[in-house]
C-alpha cells in the first residue's frame, strides 16, 4: 500500500503559513473566500497604496504587495483540498510534492510593517530629495526626465535642472508634478 506524500507520523509538522497562489488583482477577494469557505482563521495579505503616472495624470493604485499571492495559516494535511478548492483561489505554493512553509517569525515581522486593522492597506509616499532623477508627469515638460538639484521651503515645490537652449538652467515645478522612476515596492522599507 502506497502512503500519501502528506502523511506524517508526528501530528501538527504540517500546520503552518503557506503561500496561497491567486488569480491576479484578486489576492483580498481570494484571502476572504479561504476564510469564509475553507474555515482557516488567519490569512495575510498586505496591501499598498501608492500614486502612478498615468496619461491622466498622477492615480492612486492598490495592489497586493506580493502580486499573486497571500499567506494562510493552515494544517496541509486537513485542509489542502478545500483551501485549493477555493474561490479565487489556484493552489497552494508547491514545489512538486514539497510545500515549503514561511517561517513564523517573517509573516510577523512583515504583520508589524502593516496596520493592525484587518483589510487596511498601507500608503507608501516616495521621498524625493536632491539629486534623486524624476520625470515631469504633467504640464508642458510632460515626460521630461530631469535632476532634482533642491527642495523650496514651502515644501510642495521643487527646483529641476533643465537643458534649455544648449544651457543648463533651474525651474521650479510643482511636487505633486513629478515622480521617480523606480517601483514602487523598493519603497518600502
């Protein structure tokens, strides 16, 4: 008789975090439906907010920190096949037939970055500062990519180096008017 790869002697090895795989832009709705249909309690999905250039200017986004994905803490053997059964749900993280635990410790360091109330989400405001390279996302230098030489003391404006007619010259433009060029999620920490 052939035992299951799940199978373990020692009750509770399998109980852990585990990194649930989702359909995308769909992590909350999914992290919910494995709480409400598979009956796990504790599900984790931080969430941010931040400001992207678009073509109609500078929108707030919110997106799941870990595209794809969410953690839940669950006994493998017991519940495997109804959190996979899940709405919104594509699986449980697998590497053939290993399912790699998170490590407490990381999923409550990472609960410590967020705020403590279920389904808020995190701004993220990236700073600027001299010298940081940002490009103009409205206006007439609309897509400009320039050098931020100073900050002005009223603290919603900036001053740009800008190449104007073969010389190098400063111009102040509006804080909100320009953002830098990195993702977001490096921003984090």
């Amino acid at each position: 008789m052939q035992e299951s790869s799940l199978s373990l002697s020692t009750s509770g090895l399998l109980t852990g975090w585990y990194c649930v795989r989702t359909r995308p832009k769909g992590e909350h709705i999914a992290a919910r439906s494995v709480q409400q249909f598979a009956h796990v309690e504790q599900v984790f999905c931080p969430r941010i907010r931040f400001e992207k250039p678009t073509l109609r200017g500078k929108v707030w986004f919110v997106e799941a920190l870990f595209p794809g994905y969410f953690f839940a803490y669950f006994d493998l053997e017991k519940d495997l096949r109804v959190v996979n059964a899940s709405p919104s749900v594509s699986g449980v993280l697998r590497f053939a037939d290993f399912y790699p635990q998170i490590h407490s410790d990381y999923i409550s360091e990472l609960r410590g970055e967020f705020p403590d109330e279920e389904g808020s989400v995190r701004v993220i405001r990236p700073g600027i500062s001299p010298g940081d390279e940002v490009v103009v996302t409205e206006g007439a230098m609309k897509g400009l990519k320039t050098v931020v030489t100073r900050l002005l003391s009223s603290g919603d404006r900036i001053a740009v180096l800008l190449d104007w007619l073969g010389q190098e010259r400063e111009a102040e433009v509006q804080l909100r008017s320009v953002s830098r060029p990195v993702d977001i999620r490096q921003e984090i920490r």
